[in-house]
C-alpha cells in the first residue's frame, strides 16, 4: 500500500510542479517585458494562454493592454496551489488538511516554488556559461535577463575575486537556505 502512495503523491506532486512552472515563468516573462515574439514567451503562451485568456478578458475587457503584472497568473497560481495541498493530502493522509494548515502550505510554496525555479535558472546560466560562454539562444537571453538583477546583488555582496565571479553561488546558497528554512519551520514535512 505505502508503493501506491508513494507512487500516487510523486505524480501528483509532478503534475502540479509542472503547471505551476508554467504559470511562474509566465509571470517572470511578463514581469521583465520578454516580447511575446519570443520563442520562450511564444511556448509559454501556448499552453497557457488557454486558462489565462479567456479570465483576461472576462476581468481586463477584450481589447485590454498586457500588463506588467500578471494578477491572473498569479490568482490562478494561489487557486493551484490549494488544489496540489488538498490533493496531496488527500494522497498521503486519506482526508484534506484543515484550511489553516492548507493556507500555510501555500503561503509557504508561494516563496518556496519561486526561489527553487530561480536557484535552477542561475543552475543552468552557470552550467551554460562554462559550456559555452557566447552561446546565442532564446532560452540563454531569457535566463540571462531574468537572473540579472539576482545577480548584480550578488555582486554587490562579494565582487569578482581574481576574475570569478562568485555572486552565483552566493544567490543560489541564500535561496536554498531559504528554502530550507520554510520547509524546516512547518508544522508537517513541507509536501
């Protein structure tokens, strides 16, 4: 039985991780203004447009001008998040978790979720620039550009030492350590 469940939280888990990835990185595109021509925005767009859309136009009007916030990702967002806490649970525990305990997992992923798919963004920028320093691709310019101003605080933390550039590893440690804390200071194992 404990196979079952395991097997039963993991795709669960991976089914809501993934979407609520998409919705994430939809709001960093619109957030740092990447063109909706580009490549990245353009995948992006395609398998959310279809939720997001249809609740734009129903709130914003049909015509209405892209923001620079995306309120209704990020409304959306919330709503997916009570739906993976209450379908884990449901998993892991055979009922649904209080409402305060399911308010608390949320907020607690609402920080969590965005640090971890920055942590993994700078991950791959650094993994990249060793590879190939002037690599010319969609997917870099949109890391590049995203991770930037992470990286200029680092930066400012401990500057170049010899030529390295250290502020990477800074930011990636500060946020696991984030991570960690908010997963170590709830009531329950962090789902």
């Amino acid at each position: 039985m404990a196979g079952f469940i395991s097997v039963g939280y993991f795709l669960t888990n991976l089914f809501f991780s993934v979407v609520l990835f998409l919705f994430w990185i939809r709001i960093f595109l619109r957030y740092f203004r990447i063109s909706s021509l580009h490549p990245v925005s353009q995948a992006i767009n395609t398998f959310t447009n279809p939720v997001i859309r249809p609740l734009e136009q129903l709130i914003y009007g049909k015509n209405a001008a892209p923001r620079r916030y995306d309120w209704v990702s990020l409304v959306l967002i919330i709503i997916i998040e009570f739906l993976k806490f209450a379908c884990l649970s449901l998993v892991v525990y055979g009922a649904v978790m209080p409402a305060s305990l399911l308010a608390l997992f949320v907020a607690a992923d609402l920080v969590v979720q965005p640090c971890n798919l920055m942590f993994y963004m700078i991950l791959i920028r650094v993994i990249m620039s060793w590879i190939n320093p002037a690599w010319q691709h969609p997917v870099a310019e949109v890391l590049a550009i995203v991770t930037r101003p992470l990286l200029i605080l680092g930066r400012k933390i401990i500057p170049d030492i010899s030529g390295f550039d250290f502020s990477p590893f800074i930011i990636m440690i500060i946020l696991k350590v984030i991570t960690l804390f908010l997963s170590a200071s709830m009531p329950l194992p962090l789902l």
